[in-house]
C-alpha cells in the first residue's frame, strides 16, 4: 500500500473524514503523529503543517469551500 505524501492535494484531504498527521517535517524529521482528527480541528493544531497549508488553501476560496 503507497502512503499519503505531502503532495497530497489539500481538496483531498479536506474532503476526508478523518486526518492521521505524521510529522512535524518530512524524511528523518517526521514520523511521528501530529494530529489525528476530522480534518476541520487540523485547522487548529498548532504542530501540524499541514493544518497550516489547509488553513491557507481555504482562506484563498473564501465561504465557498467547506470542510466535511
């Protein structure tokens, strides 16, 4: 089974029902899990970069967008 990487498109992962966050960085600087949750409270979690690029990415659509 492949593993989810970084380049996973933020529309993907927002349209999930639940997010296993594995960081804080890539390669030898993660591994560990920095958030594990519906992806609308990874918004929140202030180890996780990915939460901060999807804070971003739904920033830039305005209302229009919504998280499951």
């Amino acid at each position: 089974m492949a593993e989810p990487t970084a380049a996973t498109p933020h529309g993907v992962i927002a349209g999930t029902h639940w997010v296993i966050d594995r960081g804080p960085g890539a390669g030898n600087a993660g591994g560990t899990v920095v958030y594990q949750g519906p992806p609308a409270d990874l918004l929140h979690a202030p180890q996780s970069m990915t939460g901060q690029r999807l804070a971003a990415y739904i920033g830039q659509r305005g209302r229009r967008f919504t998280l499951s």
